[in-house]
C-alpha cells in the first residue's frame, strides 16, 4: 500500500478518534445546557458518517489505483465494514434514540439502552479504522 490510502486511513481515523474522544466530551464539560451539547453532538455524529462513506469510497478508488493486485475480501470487508456500522446506527438507532427521547426524555431507561447501542457501534467503527491503520503500517 502507498503512502495516499495509509494518509485517507489516517485522516478518517484521526477524524473519528477525534470526534468521540475530545470533541463530544468537551461539548458536555463546557456547555451547561445537556440537551444543547447533545444536538450538537449528534449532529457532529451525523456528519462524522456522512464523511465516512466518503471517505470510505475515497479509499478504495484511491486504493483501486495504486494497487497491482486485487484486493482480498478481508481488505475491502475492513474499509466497508466501518461505515456500516456508522449506517447502522445512523439510520437504524438513530431514529429508535430520538423516539425514546421524545416519549421519556434523555434519562429514560429506553434511551439509555439505544444511546448504548449507538456508542458501540461508533466505538466499534473507529476501532475497526484504527485497526486498519494499524495493519496498513505493519506491512
């Protein structure tokens, strides 16, 4: 792999480590208002995966380039694999989240089981980016 797909890789890494590690817990720390950081937050979250999927086809158009061999289904499943679980919580949590807030309100047992589901599969996802990266260097 050439140094373009390791920097794309980087980048989205970067962005997503970035975003779920400092950006959002600085949202909540600095703003008193809980309900205005997590509409920022989640809009933050929502452009994060837009970003993903197109930096997603970035890299394998990038990487369909540079490569001389074809990819293996393990390469093409760690670049993919990322954004749908981004998807996954996008437009299938996502919308579970917003109900259980407007029926209970942000402390309700039913939002905090979908906000669960929807942070692992974002902390899944950035996992899977960083791990990527991670093998891309090794080699």
């Amino acid at each position: 792999m050439r140094a373009g797909p390791r920097l794309i890789l980087a980048l989205w890494a970067g962005g997503l480590v970035s975003l779920g590690g400092v950006v959002t817990p600085t949202l909540f720390a600095t703003l008193e208002d809980a309900r205005l950081a997590g509409r920022i937050a989640g809009s933050l979250f929502h452009v994060a995966t837009l970003g993903s999927v197109l930096v997603c086809l970035v890299l394998l158009l990038v990487e369909r380039r540079v490569q001389v061999s074809r990819p293996t289904w393990r390469q093409w499943l760690g670049r993919i694999a990322p954004v749908l679980l981004l998807a996954a919580s996008e437009w299938g949590v996502r919308p579970l989240l917003e109900a259980a807030r407007a029926a209970g309100g942000s402390a309700s047992t039913e939002f905090a089981l979908w906000h669960g589901v929807s942070t692992a599969l974002y902390v899944a996802a950035t996992a899977w980016v960083v791990a990527t990266l991670a093998a891309e260097l090794r080699r």
